[in-house]
C-alpha cells in the first residue's frame, strides 16, 4: 500500500515544484524572493517529511505517494545550468555515488563517478 502524500506547507510545496522543474536551492531563492537559507530550510524540511536525503528522491517519492498527476504539470523548465559549472558536476557525482537504482551492486567511489559525469558532460557537449 502506498503511503499517503504528508501535508506540506505551501513553501514545501514550492520546494518540491522547485526540485521538479531541476532547480538549484538558490534559483528558487531568487524565483521566489526569499533567502537562500530560507530555501534551504523549506527543501531540509521536504525532504525530512518524505523521509528521503537528495532531491531526486524526495520528487521519486513525491510521484510514488501520487503527488501531482501528469495534466497538473507545470512544464516551465527552469534555466538551465552550464555544463561546465563545477558545483554540478559535484553534485552529479554525489547523486551518484548515493544512488540505490544503479544497476551495479559495488558502491562507487566520488572519483569513479565524477569519472562518469564528465564522460556524460563531454558527449552533451557534442551533442550541442
């Protein structure tokens, strides 16, 4: 049985919009006039509600306990992050080292998996 969706605060609400759309703890900072450390507070307090530790899953979980079907969708992306930008490629690499849905059972080290993210980075670069 799937566990009810907890009540959310209307900023929580708009933190997990914020993670849906990809946006960085200070792009909803700007987006919606607060501080940073006010953004960061709301995502902290998402994800402690959800019971999850990353962003990627706080908005899994959100989808699994049936928050927001696909015709409620805001599809506004947020602006994108450049892909040279180091603090996404840590984060990238973070995600992934953390990550409980690859398919291999041996944890990656932070260096195998910045490793992966720039072998993804240079073949988007191409692409562009």
């Amino acid at each position: 049985m799937t566990d009810p969706m907890p009540s959310l605060t209307e900023r929580e609400e708009d933190a997990l919009e914020s993670i849906a759309r990809g946006e960085t703890t200070k792009q909803t900072a700007a987006r919606l006039k607060i501080s940073f450390s006010t953004a960061r507070t709301h995502r902290h307090n998402l994800l402690r509600k959800l019971g999850v530790h990353t962003a990627a899953s706080a908005y899994a979980e959100a989808r699994r306990r049936g928050w927001r079907s696909e015709d409620e969708w805001d599809e506004t992306p947020a602006e994108p992050q450049r892909l040279d930008d180091p603090i996404l490629r840590r984060n990238a690499a973070d995600l992934l080292s953390r990550a409980d849905w690859v398919p291999w059972k041996t944890p990656l080290s932070i260096a195998q998996c910045e490793a992966i993210v720039d072998a993804v980075l240079r073949a988007l670069e191409e692409v562009q």
